[in-house]
C-alpha cells in the first residue's frame, strides 16, 4: 500500500477547500486561517528548525512571545498565514504543572455553595 505523502495532502486539501469556498458562497467563511507548524525535539533543536524556517521564509524570528516559552515566525499571504511555532520545554513543563490539577477545582461553583 503506498504511503500518503502529508505535504501533499494538506496542498491538495487547501486548494479543494478553497475550491469549495469559490463555489459555495453560502457557506461562510472564517475572518482568518492559520497554519501551524510545531517542531519537536530540544530546544537547540526546535530554535534550529524554526531560524530554517525563518530563513527559508525570509521572515525574522518574532520575540514577542519568547517570554512565555514560544520561538516562533510565520508569513502572512493576507488573512492565510504560515506560522512555525517552537513551544521550548520550560513553556511545556508550565503547561503540564498546570494541566496536573485539571478536574481538581471547579470554577464554576464556589467552594462555599451547598
């Protein structure tokens, strides 16, 4: 069985859906669209593969989210963007400690309601 290049799928998904779009005018349509790439690995990895990316783009990396643990660059084509996002492991870590007491406490009901 021969394997589904990804690259080429999502090319040919992309122009079927604007195909689709084109054609049905009923249909609404989002303000905007984002593609997301995330790359794995280490840090040193992840920086390595998105400034590729960067250079590939001919794009900067953005340091506006570097403070929340994301290194990250990305080409706008109007409201369709290309946007590579490396979440480095201190942001992943954060998000795990966080996501340890999901389900503990319930925001909705204050503690003192019975």
């Amino acid at each position: 069985m021969p394997s589904i290049d990804p690259r080429a799928a999502l090319i040919d998904g992309l122009r079927n859906l604007a195909d689709f779009l084109e054609t049905s005018p009923g249909v609404p349509v989002p303000f905007s669209v984002t593609v997301h790439h995330f790359p794995d690995g280490t840090d040193t990895e992840i920086r390595a593969e998105i400034d590729g990316i960067a250079e590939l783009l001919g794009t900067d990396v953005d340091p506006g989210d570097a403070g929340y643990g994301h290194y990250r660059t990305g080409l706008a084509f109007g409201p369709v963007q290309y946007s590579a996002v490396g979440i480095l492991a201190h942001s992943r870590a954060r998000h795990d400690a966080e996501m340890s007491y999901a389900g503990c406490i319930d925001p909705i009901t204050p503690p003192h309601a019975a």
